[in-house]
C-alpha cells in the first residue's frame, strides 16, 4: 500500500491523520469532490421526485434510500 511510516504514530500524529482522512469522507466531499455530478444527481432526483405517478413514486424513494445509504 502507499505507507511510508518509518515507525509507529504519536497520538497526536494519529489523531490528526484521523482527522484528514475523515474529512474526506461522506456526502459532503463528494459535493466537493464532483460537483457536476452531484448536480446531476440532484435534479434527477428532483424531476423524478416531482413526478405524481405511483411508479416514480417509489423509484424516487428508491433512490433517495440509496443515496442516503451511499457515503462515497
């Protein structure tokens, strides 16, 4: 893998990897990460959100399941 440690962390050295690492994760990087997509995402959720049939009624609960699910 791409470790370079030469030994073992300090906790401070640790917590601040942690930290950087975690900062990576979740909706809100990938907002920043993909803004285009995310956009993309976003209005097709809402054109089939707005639509009134029972069908995409429940593909729009599907994919709002999904995307709530999804953290990457």
């Amino acid at each position: 893998m791409g470790r370079n440690t030469t030994g073992p962390l300090s906790p401070e050295e640790a917590k601040a990897r942690l930290r950087s690492i975690a900062g990576r994760m979740g909706p809100v990087a990938w907002i920043q990460e993909k803004p285009r997509e995310s956009l993309g995402m976003a209005l097709l959720a809402g054109m089939i959100a707005g639509n009134t049939s029972r069908t995409n009624e429940a593909l729009a609960n599907s994919l709002i399941s999904l995307l709530m699910n999804t953290s990457r």
